[in-house]
C-alpha cells in the first residue's frame, strides 16, 4: 500500500456523511442513527458526542468547533469545546472519552475529529467498552 493510498482513504472518510450506530459489549446499551459528517444543510457537521444530562450517545453540529487552518487540515478551537463541556456535551474526539489500547483498526475518523472504533466511554455502565460501527451513509 502507498502512502497516498492511505491518506485518500482518511480524506474520503472524514468527509462523508456516515450513520453510525453503538453498542457496550459490558451493559448492553445501544443507539442507531448517530450522523458523523457533513448533513444536507450546509455548514454542519455532525459528531458523536455524550449528553451527561440524559446519559446518552446522541451527535451535535460541531462545525464551530474546529477550524481550517489549511486545506483540509482542521484545528480545534478549545475554548469552545470546553463552552460545549460546559453545556454537557462532550464530543467523541476529546480525551477521555476513548482509550487508547492496542487498537490496530483504522478509526472511523481520524484526528483531530479523532473516532475510534472500540474502547470509548459508555454513558450508561462508565465503562470504555463502547463500540461505533458504520451502518450506512446519509447526505
Ligand atoms: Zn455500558
């Protein structure tokens, strides 16, 4: 595999509406049609994050988020995910959410909007055993 093979690849991921759904293989707990992407309406993009409030999996429009610094290349502006933790909601990609283990798989997203397959935090049981996985696409 070259190099840009791999990279096409992360692009062509990161930047297409997915469905994802969850699951915790320790309590069970599952949840379909979580949107990561960009939506029909334009400037949103739906990321995976918790609601501490409802102890939920839902997404939220993150576009305000994160920044272009370059071409395709985003930054997150912190001092709005910390507004964003502030109101309860915490996106996927921050740390603490997931656990970094021996993952060998390709995540769904790739950093900064950074969504890893397996090990994230389950709103229900506390415990990293959450898993997203792709179900279709939407756009
Ligand atoms: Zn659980």
């Amino acid at each position: 595999m070259r190099q840009s093979d791999f990279n096409n690849r992360v692009d062509q991921v990161q930047f297409m509406g997915q469905i994802l759904e969850c699951k915790c293989d320790n309590c069970k707990y599952s949840k379909k049609d979580i949107y990561l992407g960009y939506g029909m309406v334009p400037g949103i993009f739906y990321f995976p994050a918790l609601d501490l409030h409802s102890k939920k999996v839902i997404y939220i429009d993150i576009i305000d988020l994160a920044e272009v610094v370059e071409r395709r290349h985003l930054t997150i502006i912190s001092a709005k995910v910390n507004k964003q933790q502030g109101d309860g909601k915490i996106p996927y990609f921050v740390k603490g959410m997931f656990k970094k283990g021996l993952i060998k798989d390709i995540p769904i997203s790739s950093s900064p909007l950074y969504l890893q397959r397996k090990n994230n935090y389950c709103p229900k049981c506390g415990k990293y055993r959450l898993a997203f996985a792709e179900i279709g696409l939407f756009d």
